[in-house]
C-alpha cells in the first residue's frame, strides 16, 4: 500500500522499498514537493550523487525538509544511503500519514 501511495504522488515510480534510486533522495524530494510544494531548494542537492558523502547530504536534507513540513521522521541519513528497507519504509510511512492527515 505504502509503494502504491508513493507512486501515486511522484513522476518516476519506484520497484521496492530497495530501490537503488531511493539511495539518492530523488524519490523522497519528488514526494516531498508533491505533499508540500516548493519545500524542495533544487540548487542545493547533487542530482547525480556519485560518492556515498553526496548521497549522504542528499539524505540529511531530505529528512530534514520532511521534519520541517511536519512529518515524525525516525530514519536516519545512514538508512536512506545504506539502503535499510524497514526504515526507507518507515519515512514513507509517516509522510503517508502527515498527507493524509492534511488533506
């Protein structure tokens, strides 16, 4: 349900809660600007992360822009790049509940 959901609000769907696109933060910056648009400064981030440090501080910034649209984060920078499904899951959980919760 939670995949469908995220596909439903971003342009390029992804497989699975491992999806190695996810370790980039696009899906999370494309979810994020469909829930609250405009949240998302696109000159800040690396669209094209190439080291573990880029996707890093694509991953910190994304959480962080969830925090201060309202959502209860739990994951961690490190889950997002290491690619830890339970808790990949888990941010797209609780922006599913701040959305439907706002609408």
């Amino acid at each position: 349900d939670i995949i469908n959901w995220v596909n439903s609000k971003i342009e390029t769907p992804i497989s699975s809660f491992k999806d190695p696109r996810i370790r980039t933060s696009m899906p999370l910056y494309e979810l994020l600007n469909a829930i609250k648009p405009g949240t998302i400064d696109y000159t800040v981030i690396d669209k094209n992360p190439k080291d573990d440090s880029d996707k890093f501080s694509n991953a910190k910034y994304a959480l962080s822009m969830a925090r201060k649209i309202g959502a209860v984060i739990y994951t961690l920078p490190e889950d997002i790049v290491e690619s830890n499904p339970k808790m990949i899951m888990t941010a797209f959980a609780c922006l599913m509940v701040l959305d439907t919760q706002s609408n």
